[in-house]
C-alpha cells in the first residue's frame, strides 16, 4: 500500500475540541503511523500540501439503512434481491462522497456487504451491520398488510427486507445466534412501534422482557451488544433495564428516562434529520398514508429530547436514519443539532462519540497515532461552524478511507 505524507496540516482534536498546530502526519499500511510538529520525508510516498486546513477524522453515522432504497420499506423488502442490493450501492457511494467514512447500519445490511467495501469491491463507508433487525410478529420489522390471513413473513430470504421476525424467547436467542454466525457486528431489536411500517402505534412495546433480555444475554455471549429502536419513555427504560447499549431515535424521552441512561452509561443515537424527510417527501415518494400519520407525533419532540438528554448527560452519537431519495440530506443532521447543542459538541458526536459506540474508540473518531486512516481535509473549521461539512462537493477537499484516497481535490 502507498504511503501519504499530509504537510502542512492543522489537526481538529476531538477529545479537546480544539484545532492544534500544524503538522506532518504520515498514513501507511492503513494507519495514522506519525504524527510530528516537525517537517519529515518519506521516500516514494504522495505529498498532500493541506495548506493549513483542518484535518479531522472521517465522520461516523451510528444510524443508516443502506438498503433502504425506497420510502415504502414493504415495497422494497419485496424486490428481487440482486435488484435490491445495486439500489444499494449509490447510497454507499453517496455517504462516502459526504465525508461519513463509517457507519453502523440499523438493519438490512450484512458481512457480505461490508466485505465489498473492505475489499473496495465497492465504495462506501465501512459498515458495521446488524444483519436482519429482530421484530415481533406485527412489530416495527413487520411489513406485511392486515389480512384475513397472514402469509409466512418473506424476511428471512430478502435482501431488501431490514428486519427478521421471530418471536419467543427460544426463537430470540436462535435469531441472535444467526446473526451473529451470518457476520453481525451488533445486533439491532424493534422494541417499540415506529413510522415507517404498517400496524404499530408509536406507543406500542416491542417483545416481553424475557425475549429483550434472552436477546442482550447472546449479543452479549458473542462479545457484542444491542441496539434498540425506541420512542416513548416506557419502550426506553423497559430496554434499558433488560441491557440494551444503545437507544435509537429517542424523540419522546423525557428527563427521568435520560437520568436511567445516563447512571446505566447507555447512548442516545437521535435521527432528526429523517423526519424532516419523511414529513417533506415521504408521500410524494410512496410513503403510506398510516406512516405519514405517525410523523408528527415524533417530529415535533426531536429537538426538545436533545436539550433533555444534553441536560442529563447522556452521550448522543449522530444518526441520519434516512430513506428512499433523502439520503442527500444525511449532513444536515449536523446543522439541525448544531441549533440545540453548538457546533462543537455535534461534531465530537459525529467522531469520538461514534467510535465508542462502534468499540472502536482509539482506532475511529480521531486524528491519533495507531488510528485507522479515515480522514478528511477541510477547508474551514468546522468547530466554529459545523455547516463547513454539509459543503462536500466544496469544503471537503480530501477524503480517505483505510489509507485509501477516495477524493483529493486539494
């Protein structure tokens, strides 16, 4: 692998939020190998003058769905899959080309995937998948319509379907299982209702307690951890006191919930920016009339659950959680956070924080020697306004990935 040489480079540090001196670093073999306050040479490697711009680490999104090509999931989870896997692909590339160089996708997504990518088979992010996200009969995974009858759910052999669904505490732990064999990285449960499928209310609650906690016992056999889709408080704290890490969403937190997540040290992954999709496009794009109901009950609390969560000390990670044709408006998430918590705290979410969720913390999320070489050069400082990395066919100058150059337009 070639060696690169960034000259020249002021360096955004995520634990401090502060912009340092400037530096040389050196990237091979896929790693920030040296960082130095000092010009250096490195025989055959390729010189990137950054001219006094701002190197950052690649951003992380902890909330996408990369196979949802569509805003009608029941549709889509019924393409053929080769079909469903290409509309796949310019979501991947679109990420990557917005400076998001990791993210955790919330379902649909598996290893295979992310081989292509790790392999750059493909261009993306690396993705860190949950596989098939686990859904009660008639949960949040569930897309099938009311019917005298209910045929056999199609999830287990979709590709564009997100979720799987199972229920029982033995065909809990066997769903968990599979997962994990099949490539997991975390695993990913619907334990409350939400907007984008069919029969259940927001309010309504995702599996017993004895199949959230048969679920959090294997991830947590096999080294990893859950992820929960949850709104209300009662779906949050129920999932909290079963183990889960990470609640997804969260609009309709309210203060006594974020103390719970807080004393537990589990993270908040909010999703504004869908909403304002969903509310805006949604119809227009083949949304159900019975999801677009649902999406002013959530919207309207979004930012109001950052001021609360924000308040109790709960860490956030950044989520886009977008669908169908909004995956464009992923980096205005940051902005749309920026209004509540600053630009430097949504940038802090959208690295450092990310990298900890992902257990990846000293390898993703900042600019240290020893981390991955996911990176990008910025013109601007994004500390002091955070809209500098919505201007990514401008301001984003250099993006890397594993070392490797995906754009350089320095």
């Amino acid at each position: 692998m070639q060696s690169t040489l960034i000259r020249n480079a002021k360096i955004l540090d995520t634990r401090n939020l502060v912009l340092t001196s400037t530096h040389t670093i050196l990237v091979r073999n896929g790693l920030i190998e040296k960082i130095s306050a000092e010009d250096f040479e490195v025989a055959d490697a390729t010189v990137i003058d950054a001219k006094g711009m701002t190197l950052m680490p690649g951003l992380i999104d902890c909330h996408v769905h990369v196979m949802a090509s569509g805003f009608n999931l029941g549709a889509v989870a019924n393409l053929p899959n080769a079909l469903a896997l290409l509309r796949a692909l310019p979501i991947m590339k679109g990420m990557i080309d917005r400076g998001f160089t990791s993210v955790r996708d919330a379902g649909g997504a598996d290893w295979a995937l992310a081989e292509g990518v790790r392999t750059r088979q493909v261009a993306g992010p690396r993705l860190f998948c949950a596989g098939k996200a686990l859904s009660q009969t008639g949960g949040h995974g569930d897309f099938r319509a009311r019917n005298d009858t209910l045929d056999p759910c199609s999830c287990a052999y979709k590709i564009g379907n997100i979720g799987k669904v199972v229920d029982g505490v033995d065909a809990c732990r066997l769903a968990v299982r599979e997962e994990i064999l099949k490539g997991a990285a975390q695993i990913k449960v619907m334990a409350s209702g939400g907007v984008a499928s069919p029969n259940d209310p927001i309010n309504n609650l995702g599996f017993s307690v004895s199949e959230l906690t048969a679920i959090v016992e294997e991830a947590h056999n096999a080294n990893t951890y859950v992820m929960a889709h949850a709104y209300t408080p009662q779906a949050i704290t129920r999932a909290i006191e079963c183990g889960v890490r990470t609640i997804e969403h969260g609009n309709l937190v309210d203060a006594a919930t974020a103390k719970l997540m807080q004393e537990k040290g589990a993270y908040m992954v909010p999703t504004l920016i869908t909403y304002e999709g969903l509310a805006n496009d949604g119809a227009k794009y083949g949304l159900p009339d019975e999801s677009v109901q649902k999406i002013a009950k959530v919207r309207t609390n979004g930012l109001k659950a950052l001021e609360v969560l924000d308040a109790a000390g709960v860490k956030m990670g950044f989520g886009s959680d977008l669908l169908g044709e909004t995956h464009y408006m992923q980096s205005d998430e940051l902005v749309l956070r920026a209004k509540v918590l600053g630009h430097a705290k949504v940038v802090q979410q959208a690295t450092l924080i990310g990298a900890e969720i992902l257990n990846h913390e000293g390898l993703l999320g900042e600019v240290v020697e020893s981390a991955y070489a996911d990176l990008l050069l910025v013109d601007g400082n994004p500390l002091e306004d955070v809209s500098v990395l919505t201007q990514h066919d401008s301001a984003i100058k250099l993006i890397m990935r594993d070392g490797f150059i995906h754009k350089n337009a320095c």
